[in-house]
C-alpha cells in the first residue's frame, strides 16, 4: 500500500464528523490494505509509530527536503525507513538521524510530508481506531460488528484483529478468544455526582471500595503467574509480592481483576504517588517490595478452570462472577461491598449512604456503584460500572506548559489542561495549584521531554500525552475558550501515567456532569 493512502485517509477521517461517513472511509481503506501492511498502516492511523520514541527533536525537521511530485513510498519502506532511524546511536547520531529523515522527507509528497511530520511529532491524534475503525473493518469483511468489537477486545488491539479477518474473513474471528497469559483491556467506568443517583442508574448493585492504586491484571496458569496494567504493559517482576500470594491460592487457573497499593502501619492507604513509584520501580526489585510492600485487592474474575479446561465468564452477570470470586479468594484479599437488592428500599439506601462515608473514612476515593447483572465490557466504559467521588474530578491531557516566575523561576508552572473533543482537544483552563516542589522539578523534566516546539519562550507546547487528575469546584461560562466553558479552582491531584491520553474525559462528558453547560 501507498504511504499516500494512509495520509489521505487520516486527513479525511480528520476532517470529517459524520460517524457514517468515517466508518465507510475506513472500510474502503481497510478493502485496500494488504494484510501484510496491518500493524504499521493501523499504528499510522492512531499517531503511532511502532518502533515508539525516536529521539527526532525539532532541529531534525527544519528547512525539510523539497517534496516529491508524485506519491512513490510504501508502507513498508517508510517503516524501514524509520526502523533504520531509530536504530542510530553514538556520536554524531544526531547528524545522522537528520539526513536519514531528510532522505525520507525527500521521497514524500506535500501531504506525506505533513502527515510524517504529525507522526514524529506526536500531532497525528484524529482518533481513527476508535468504534468506527472496527465498525470500517466489520462492513470490509463482512463481519458482525459485535463480534469484531469483542475480538478486539480480547485482543487488546484492533491490529491482530484486522491481520487476521483481512487474510482469512470472518470465520477468524473464531480465534480470538480470552486465554489465561495473554491480558484484554480492562473495564472501565462512567461517573455520578451521589451514590442515590448512581443506584438508581445501576438498578440491583453492589457498592464497593474505589480502591486508589493501581489497577492490575492478574493471570495464573499452573505456576506461571504474569501481572498486567491497564496500558497491558507486563510488570510481573516488579511485584514478587502480589506474585506470591497468587501462587498462594488453592485454584491454578485465573483471571482477576484488581488494584495493587501500599497500606500504613493504621492499614489506611498511602499516597498514590508512593504506590505509582514503587510499581514504576525496576531497580533492586527485592529491597523496593521489603521497604514498602504493596497489597493486592481484587474486586472481579475473568476466568477460571482446572485441568485442561477454563472458563470465560465475561458474560456472566457481575454478582455471578462476585459468587465465583469468593470461592477462589479469601476476604483478605477481596474488595470490600455491600449489596443493594431493592434500590426503591430506604433502609438499603442508608446502608448504602452509610458504606460511602465509612468508605471515604478509610482513606479511600471513593465507592464504584456495579450493576448486578451487567457482563464484563472489556475496553469500554459504560453505564455498568458508575464511579462516585466526593470532589469533582477530571482526568485532562497537558497540552503545554508556562514557565514560572518568582520562586517558581527556571520551572514549568502553570498548566494548560484539556479534555478530549471530536478528533483533539478542547482547553478548560490552566493551573498551578496543587503542585509541590517535587512535582515541580518531576514536570518540568517531563514536559520538556514532550516539547514539540521552542522551549524559550513563555509557552512550551508539548505532545497532548501526558493526563493529569485536576480537582475543582465546577464549571463556569467563559469567553476565553472555544468551549465557552472553563474550570473553577482547579488544582493538580496527580498525574496518571498509567492512563493514555485517549483515556482521558472528553468534553461531552464534562458538560454533562454538569447538567450541559
């Protein structure tokens, strides 16, 4: 396939805002594609690059080679291309980079240039692999939309999955089933402003502990225990802990889903930031888990079996996977609930009311409201699973960056925070509070990382990758904006870098939490 064919099919999806118009773009894009291109064609669409940082800066791309008149690149040979790119390394790499990327330039259309631009930069961001992309790839192939999606979601990407359905149609999708070792996307969930008003959403519910961690996956097979973040990055060597008491439990075939964090000496949680350090930790592993060791709480099961054979259970009900959790688990390491069968029954709203503050005593976030019969939506955040805070808060993508003043001299200060809109971002405001010096010398290290312009200014733009937790007290109307719509005292709770930008609350979604504004 033309490397032209993946730039101009970006550019329209960009452009457009009709559902069924981006589906059937992408259905004609994925009837074209060799099944060989998949992987890199599909991670060009979404603004990745496969081999994942370069180490391109800016210097790298001024004053760009002429462009070619005519469209001659290949997926693949720009693949290689900027395979051969980032395996450049010692002195002079710099140099070296430039011209190879120069050459790339050099063989690229107007159009090409930009779109390669946008991919090395991070600025390629028009959200082509969300449900449309798998909805174009059901209408290429013939397909049941459904069953793609679900495939995709035991796949844990939508480019297996095209591989597989564009080689071998439909009857590939028998394939991609859940298997104990090989992790999905975890479920997520939407918000309320009250446990009442999440109860009556969820009907029949259990009501338990939003536990402040970090959110894991765990899968045993015999002996072989591997552990999952919610990114499906691997991080079984970091937590010998949680592994141990894995291999603990009596049953030897499972999925669970959970959190791991670090409790006081009082068992009340510590400080996210201490369970984010320590799980990121990849030095003297064995020291790091005797200085602050972390507990493992698990609130769902995926799968379970012995012998030879195992069971999905996305499709059971939550209270029968609840039912099939406490058999394979003791208390200790269970989520702590409570159930509401009626939620017309006053009594069983107290009791609910009553969990939430008792909740919110032990040092936790918040509570998750859970349907009772709502299956396991892996990847997608639906009205099932309903989060309830005391506070208001919004999980934003820094867009750029201030230099500070004053004590804050020499640091990047004051945020510019956005939510997710359509195919990029729309700005609610800017923040300095809540950062403490620490945090200060930690961002601004960071964010000089993902600067995609100058940084000598006042205002560094940086890649829209890293999400913040921004507490505040509302919305209020605003002229500044686009949006017509800016935050009231917002101030930085945390970063989630366990979160990726497309994970972050959208626009909509802030407006109706907040009855439209």
């Amino acid at each position: 396939m033309l490397f032209a064919e993946v730039a101009r099919v970006s550019y329209e999806v960009a452009h457009t805002s009709a559902r069924s118009r981006k589906t059937a773009l992408l259905a004609e894009f994925f009837r074209a594609m060799e099944p060989e291109d998949v992987p890199v064609a599909i991670a060009y669409l979404a603004g990745r690059l496969p081999q994942g940082r370069l180490g391109v800066g800016w210097a790298a791309l001024r004053d760009r080679a002429e462009p070619a008149a005519e469209p001659t690149l290949t997926v693949r040979a720009v693949d290689g291309a900027l395979t051969a790119v980032g395996a450049v390394a010692g002195a002079g790499s710099q140099g070296r980079r430039r011209d190879l990327l120069q050459g790339l330039l050099g063989a690229a259309t107007e159009r090409e240039q930009e779109f390669l631009v946008g991919l090395l930069t991070g600025e390629v961001r028009q959200g082509a692999l969300d449900a449309a992309a798998a909805e174009g790839l059901a209408a290429a192939t013939g397909a049941p939309p459904a069953d793609v999606r679900r495939a995709v979601m035991l796949a844990g990407a939508l480019e297996p999955v095209a591989r597989a359905l564009l080689a071998r149609g439909p009857d590939a999708l028998t394939e991609f089933a859940l298997a104990v070792g090989r992790p999905l996307l975890p479920m997520l969930a939407s918000s309320a402003k009250s446990v009442a008003e999440a109860v009556a959403k969820a009907g029949p519910c259990a009501i338990e502990e939003k536990i402040d961690g970090i959110r894991v996956q765990v899968h045993r097979d015999g002996d072989s225990v591997r552990i999952f973040t919610r990114t499906l990055d691997d991080i079984t060597q970091r937590l010998p802990e949680v592994v141990a008491a894995v291999r603990a439990l009596d049953t030897d075939r499972f999925v669970l889903d959970g959190e791991v964090l670090a409790l006081g000496p009082d068992g009340r949680p510590r400080p996210f930031q201490e369970t984010a350090g320590r799980v990121g930790s990849r030095v003297d592993v064995s020291a790091a888990a005797r200085a602050l060791p972390l507990t493992a709480v698990f609130f769902d099961v995926l799968a379970f079996g012995d012998g030879d054979a195992t069971e999905d259970l996305l499709d059971r009900g939550y209270d029968e996977r609840h039912a099939v959790l406490a058999g394979l688990l003791p208390e200790e390491l269970r989520v702590r609930r409570t159930v509401i069968s009626d939620p017309a029954d006053e009594a069983e709203l107290r009791a609910a009311e009553d969990f939430w503050r008792a909740t919110l005593d032990r040092g936790h976030e918040g509570v998750m409201v859970k349907a009772a019969d709502s299956g396991y939506a892996a990847g997608r955040r639906g009205a099932s699973w309903i989060k309830v805070k005391p506070v208001h808060t919004l999980d934003l993508v820094v867009l750029a960056v201030e230099w500070g003043h004053g004590r804050r001299t020499g640091k990047l200060s004051n945020l510019h925070l956005g939510a997710r809109d359509g195919d990029g971002f729309a700005m609610l405001g800017k923040t300095f509070k809540g950062l403490t010096d620490a945090l200060l010398d930690w961002q601004t290290e960071r964010l000089l990382a993902l600067a995609v312009g100058p940084t000598d200014g006042y205002v560094v733009t940086v890649r829209p990758e890293l999400v913040v937790e921004i507490a505040y007290d509302g919305l209020q109307t605003s002229t500044r904006y686009p949006a017509g719509v800016t935050l009231r005292f917002a101030r930085v709770v945390r970063y989630r870098e366990d979160k990726t930008a497309a994970e972050a609350d959208t626009l909509e979604a802030v407006r109706a939490a907040h009855g439209g504004t």
